[in-house]
C-alpha cells in the first residue's frame, strides 16, 4: 500500500502580497498512485526569525540574454519569503526583481508559518544592455525555515509584459560564505526542473501478490511521479519525482517519512550554466533563536539603563557601538529596542551630548558615521516613514509625471530646449518642494522633535558664541540625512514604486542638491556647489525669506513641551496675531465678555496683550496646556471658536476665520502634546449657567465627556519585538566577545598606567576606566547566561533531530551540515 501526503498552501498562513517568482503548478487535481491530505506542521518549541539583506550590484556581463533589456536585478526588488511544507515554493525563499511593480506586504515576524518583504522593483540605474547596473538595497523577512535563497532575473519586452532570463539560488547553509561580501554568481536556466520544490509525506507498506502462475511475490510502487494538470489543456506540468530503494522496506512493519521532491534525472542535461551572465550580491543574512522574554531580562534592563549612566560611555549601549565593526550593526537594534520600551529620546540625547562636547569645530557636528548619527537616522527611518510619504510623496508624484525638462547644466542641454525655461520649471519644482518641507513641522512625529530638542540643546550649550549652531545641528539630520535623500531616490523611501526615468531623476538630483543647501544655512552659498551653473541657480533663492522659512521650520521641529527648568534655550516666537477671546473669570465679580487681543506663542508660554509691544495681560506656560481642542458653535452662538484647557479653566478663543482657527490650533497642540498632563477626554461644549452644555454635568470640575482628538498623533506605533532584539544584541556580544575582552584590558591598563596607550586600545572611547569595566563586566555575564541557554537548546533540539521528519526530510542535502552546524557551531553564529 502507498500512501502520498503533501501539505497544501492552505497550512502557510503567509501573510504575503508579493511579486511572485514563476508561475509554479498548482496542487494537483489527482493522483494515479498515491492519496493525499493536508498536513500543518506543529508549532515549534521556541520561534526561530530569520533577518535577510541584500544589494544586487550588477548584472550579467558579456552580453546577456542576447542584447535584451534586463527589467530588474535579483539583489534589488521585492522580497518573497516561502518555507518549509508547500509544494507552492515551498522550500525557497525568493527575491525577484520585476519589471513592472507589485504590491508588497510584511508578514509576521516570529511565528513560523508567516513571511514578509519590502522593497521596490529593481531597474537598472545605468541603461547598458551588456552590463547594466542596479545598486538596489532591500529588506525582508523570513520567519520560517527555507532551503534556497533566490534572485530571479526579468526581461521586459515592449508590450511590458516579463518573460525569466535566469535565477541565482543560494542553498542557506552557503549563506554564511557569502556573508557581506561581494560575490558573483552564475545565472541558472529556469524550467521544471530547476523549480522543483516542496515535499511529500510517504507511508509504505510490502503486500504479497498471487500472480497468474500461482507464485507468491511482493508487490511495492518504488516510484512516484507528481503531475499537475495545466490550466492551459496542452498536457501535465511536472512537479517533482522521489526514488525510494527497496533496501528500506520492511514486511513487517511500514516505511513512513517524509521525501523532498527531486527533479529528474535527466533534466536540463542539455543547458549549460554559463551562457546566460552573472549577476553580483552582497547578501547579509541574520539568524536568531528567540526565547521567551524572562530569559533577557538581566541583559535587556542593563541596556535600558544606557541612558542614566555616567558617563554615558561606560553604558552597554554605547560599549556595543564601540565593539561592533559597523556602528549600523549595533544602531539597528538598539533603536528598535529603546523604541519599544520609550527609552530611546534620552539615550540618544545622552550620546549626541557626550559626542557634542569631544567636537571641537562646530562646523563638523554630526557630520561622521558615529554611533550617535547612525541611531538617528535609525530612529527616523522608523518613525519617519509616515511623515514623509505625507509631506513628499504628491511633489514628488507631480515631477515624476510632468516630465518637464529641467536641464541647467548647458553642456547637458539637448536640441530645442531652453535654458531659461528649463531654470524656470526647475524653479518651480523647488519651490514647491521647499515650500511642503517648510510647511509640514506640525506633522513632524513627536520623537523625532524630542531628538531635535536635545541636539539643539547641547550644540547650543557646548557652541555658545555661534548662534547659527542650534540649527546647523538639527538641519544635518532633516534635511541633509532624511529629506535631501528621499528626494534624490525616492523608491528607496517607497515614494515611488519603481526608478525613475533618466529625466526624471536628473530633475530630482538637481531639486535634492538645492533644497540641501537651502537647508544647510550655510553661509557661503556658492561654495556650496562645484557646479558653476548650480550656484548660478541659486541666486533665484538668495532671499532672506528662505532663511527665515526654514529657521521657523527648524525652530518648531526642535521645540518640546519636555524642558529642563534651566535650559539655555531661548524663547522662540513661533506665532502671533489679533483673535477675540472670553474672559477666564480669573476675578470673582469680572464681566465675562469677550475683547479683541494681541497672541502671542512662543516655545516656552502663551500670551495675550492689548496691543502688539504691550506687556502681557496673562501668560500660560506650555506645560499648562492640557488640551486645544474646537469648541461647538453653540456653546456663544460664534463662529471658528476653540479652547486652550488649562488645570483649573479653559480659555476660549474665537480666530479670524476656520484657515486661522486650525493653524493655531495645530501649532498650539504641537508644543504641548509632550506635556506630561494631557488630557484623554474633554468637554467639546462651554460651562455655563452652571452646568456644561453637552453633557449637562453641573460640577465645573467634572471629567470631559469626549475624547481629546489631539490634532496630531503623539507618537507612531511600530510593530518591534523586544525580545527579538535583544536577541540580536547578544549574538552582537557574543560574536565580539574578543573586542569585550580587549576593552576590559583597556579599562585596567588606564587605570594603572598614565603612559602612552597602546595602539590596540586607542580605538575604545573611555571616559571613566572603573564604571566601564564594571559595566563590562556584567555584559560578559549576561553574555554568558544566554550562552548557556542556547547551547541546552541545541543539545535538547540535536536529541530530537530525526532524518526523514518533517523538518529533516530524506532528500536534503544540507542535513549532514545541519548536524555539523548543531553540533560544532554555535545557534547564533550565522
């Protein structure tokens, strides 16, 4: 008797909308010698994540694919992630760089049976048929076991439509050998062969046989043959064989396991490998055996403590920025991890001061690749996102479909064009763009504004006699890190779904080189250019009222309600103007009637005046506004009416018109969302005759009967896992665990020797020997206790290892290294 059992796609519970590799046959409407039933894998005993990134480089030489364009490369496009027990790719994970876009979607991160991908379709960033270059960074997930990593490589014809020109697979224990190398790799012929996948669930059993002539003889199907029937009606799609010796039966009982499904033999005997190109990859690949949370708790509270260590370079945090050889490796998780907890505006403020105060030369703040700036750009890539597809993304839709010549460079000018009119549209295309920037810091996330505050704060104390300093620090973030970017490569901002046209990214370099200057405020702008026809440009733009834009703009991204009573920050004017406002009843018999004053908003209060100049009649400091929220027509029978809620009254206003109304709205509700105090509900309606009029309470005190909208959100939410990154942080430790032990050498050697250091300790920053070698010291430990859980995880995991199991099935190559690997390495090392 033989039975087949395959999992369906039904039992992947991948939560995936993405560019899928090719066509791949669908589950079979029938079987000659086999019956099937779906199979769902247990949940295993601790999740296992996979992390993966790669950058195709470049693509295939000596004239591929016959001269034919080559749509996209396989290290720059959307991510596919697919495991384990589908016949639907079901051992594969694949990265495609389409022609066309897709939709893309994330997956779970932790559960085995998820998948997820990000990135944007991948098009060549130089035109060259024989050896076109992409230079496409993406990301993506794999949550689940996998055999292959692949990149497939596409062809556009001109009815857009894509046909394959060849695959890379990376089987996933040669991953390591590539690891954040640059590598070339033949492109492979793709047919049924070369897309076998998945795997089948055998039962065998012997039964004895009467033949015609009366002999006895036992009878067993040795062979089994998958076919899929085509949509198409010209025949069968092969899906895969498996061989089972007979050496393996048994009369006495069955033969059950679990079989790969293997192309056959004489498949793609007649392609060679070479004849299609390479294709270039430098693929990172990550790998982390998640425990429960308990586990991390020793080595997850010292690094939330970084932040109130002094000096702030005796932390763990910053330790592991100083052992890691990339300041990103260490940025990353660390982010994710202060995000996840709240912790990461005073950590990152305790860095940017302590590296502020070893600059010598404000001109040079922030400018390196330190721990500090690449936690920044971290923490704005996550946080970020939203505001700027918000504020970027319809400028840059409009330039990427104008298709306007904006050529200013007359060497590069073509035939019929004008240079006049290209500055003009050019022209037009920054204004527009600056004035969306300028515009948007009310929809700046209050993290980053957090951020900004502390930057601000500390180039200005450690600067005091360079009043250009506050801004220069904050706008080598926003502008120069987070906005200059995005607009020079919008799909790697997922602005756009796919590279621009050459035009178009001509247009968008010239746009991102201007507007980095004009934020830059620097002072001699033509310098700023190497380019003579830049700086000839940007005289359009040498006024003051663009440095006053982009000052104000500064100025209320890096205001915060979360102050230090002795900040050196001065008041920063941020609105103003005539409105009409009712009397508070701050006097027990004053007439509550309502009189036109002078506001004014600044960083620290708002007030109110007779007339402009005059000395204020009141003043509410900003950690007293508890809510800004419209007030209901009803409430005075007036129009374009709100309240500014106070501890113990609300002041309310009524503004010129609604345009009015919602600026100062919005603007009161930035600098005070911060506040410690807000309120989660209020009342939309005004106290009077003794009762509030939407809810009829009678007590002046009583709580609000509707929730406070806010205006804007407080913070963005992001789906971190902080188990997981502590994780990550380990296997960070514990791989550098020679630069620990060095660095504990350091801290001793300054401790007792006042002489020149040696070179080998010179890299370390360390402020304070004692405090950072205690710190050390308990990192090592907490290093060490994950060590051991780990290695009692892969001894209790190699005892359960069986060949020919679901998660080992007969057939797999890279068993042999799984069990070297299991028994001889340890579980994070990949």
């Amino acid at each position: 008797m033989l039975r087949g059992y395959r999992t369906s796609p039904s039992g992947l519970g991948c939560g995936l909308s993405l560019p899928a590799p090719p066509p791949r046959p669908q589950p079979m409407s029938g079987w000659d010698r086999s019956v099937g039933r779906t199979v769902t894998p247990p949940p295993p005993r601790r999740a296992l994540s996979d992390r993966g990134r790669g950058r195709g480089i470049s693509a295939p030489p000596a004239s591929p694919a016959n001269g034919r364009r080559v749509g996209g490369a396989g290290g720059g496009a959307s991510g596919r992630a697919g495991a384990g027990s589908s016949p639907d790719r079901g051992d594969c994970a694949a990265a495609r760089a389409p022609a066309a876009p897709r939709d893309s979607a994330r997956g779970s991160r932790r559960t085995q049976h998820g998948g997820g991908g990000r990135g944007a379709p991948g098009l060549p960033e130089r035109e060259d048929q024989d050896r076109p270059f992409y230079g496409e960074d993406f990301y993506c997930e794999i949550p689940r076991s996998f055999r292959h990593l692949s990149f497939y490589i596409f062809d556009r014809d001109v009815f857009r439509r894509d046909s394959i020109i060849g695959k890379v697979a990376i089987q996933k224990e040669d991953l390591q050998r590539y690891h954040n190398r640059d590598t070339w790799f033949q492109l492979q012929h793709v047919d049924a062969d070369s897309e076998v996948q998945g795997k089948v669930h055998l039962e065998l059993r012997l039964s004895e046989v009467i033949t015609d002539s009366g002999a006895i003889c036992h009878k067993v199907a040795t062979r089994v043959d998958l076919w899929n029937a085509s949509n198409l009606k010209f025949g069968d799609e092969f899906l895969g064989e498996l061989r089972v010796p007979l050496k393996v039966l048994r009369q006495s009982s069955p033969h059950e396991a679990w079989y790969f499904l293997q192309p056959r033999d004489n498949g793609s005997k007649n392609l060679k490998p070479g004849d299609l190109g390479s294709l270039r990859l430098n693929v990172v690949y990550t790998e982390d055996h998640v425990f429960s949370s308990d586990y991390y708790s020793p080595l997850r509270d010292l690094l939330l403590r970084s932040a109130d260590v002094e000096p702030v370079s005796a932390s763990a945090a910053h330790i592991l920025g100083e052992v890691c050889r990339e300041k990103q490796e260490a940025a990353i998780p660390l982010v994710r991890l202060f995000l996840h907890y709240g912790r990461v505006v005073p950590f990152i403020s305790a860095i940017a001061s302590a590296e502020v105060r070893r600059t010598q030369d404000p001109n040079t703040i922030f400018r390196g690749n330190s721990l500090t700036s690449k936690c920044i750009d971290e923490t704005m890539k996550l946080a970020g996102m939203q505001y700027l597809h918000v504020t970027l993304k319809p400028a840059i839709e409009e330039i990427c479909q104008s298709h306007k010549p904006c050529e200013i460079d007359p060497v590069r000018l073509k035939d019929g064009e004008s240079l006049e009119s290209n500055m003009e549209n050019l022209r037009q295309f920054v204004d527009r763009v600056f004035s969306v920037i300028t515009k948007s810091g009310v929809s700046c996330p209050t993290v980053m504004c957090d951020i900004f505050f502390s930057l601000r704060e500390a180039a200005a104390k450690r600067f005091q006699d360079d009043l250009d300093v506050r801004y220069t620090a904050v706008s080598s973030f926003i502008f120069l890190r987070f906005f200059a970017p995005a607009i020079l490569s919008p799909n790697l901002f997922q602005l756009t779904p796919h590279h621009t046209d050459p035009q178009t990214s001509r247009t968008l370099t010239l746009v991102s080189k201007t507007i980095q200057t004009l934020g830059s405020l620097s002072k001699s702008k033509s310098a700023s250019f190497k380019e003579s026809y830049m700086a000839a440009f940007y005289e359009l733009f040498n006024e003051q009222k663009y440095a006053d834009a982009v000052k104000n703009f500064l100025d209320l991204i890096s205001s915060s309600g979360r102050r230090d009573p002795k900040s050196v920050q001065q008041p920063i004017l941020l609105k103003e103007g005539f409105m009409i406002k009712r009397a508070q009843g701050r006097k027990r018999f004053g007439m509550k009637n309502f009189k036109k004053r002078w506001f004014r908003l600044t960083n620290h209060e708002f007030t109110y005046q007779k007339s402009k100049g005059d000395p204020p009649l009141c003043s509410i400091p900003i950690e007293n506004i508890l809510a800004v929220e419209p007030l209901e027509e009803e409430s005075f029978k007036m129009k374009n009416m709100f309240q500014v809620v106070q501890p113990e009254r609300a002041l309310y206003i009524q503004a010129n018109n609604c345009v009015e109304a919602k600026a100062w709205i919005d603007i009161l509700t930035k600098v005070s969302q911060c506040n410690q105090k807000r309120l989660a509900v209020y009342h939309p309606s005004a106290y009077l005759n003794g009762h509030w009029l939407c809810c009829r309470a009678s007590s002046d005190t009583a709580a609000g009967c509707s929730p406070c909208t806010g205006g804007l959100p407080a913070n963005i939410q992001l789906d971190i896992d902080g188990d997981r990154e502590t994780e990550r942080i380990y296997s960070l430790f514990s791989s550098y665990m020679s630069k620990l032990e060095k660095m504990q050498e350091a801290c001793g050697s300054r401790s007792v020797y006042d002489g020149p250091e040696q070179e080998e300790y010179s890299t370390f920053i360390i402020d304070d020997p004692q405090e950072t070698y205690k710190t050390l010291k308990q990192v090592v430990a907490g290093v060490g206790a994950l060590e051991q859980e780990h290695a009692q995880y892969k001894r209790d995991k190699f005892r359960r290892t069986k060949y020919g199991s679901q998660e080992h099935p007969i057939g797999d190559k890279s068993f042999q290294s799984y069990i070297r690997q299991q028994s001889e390495t340890p579980a994070h090392s990949m």
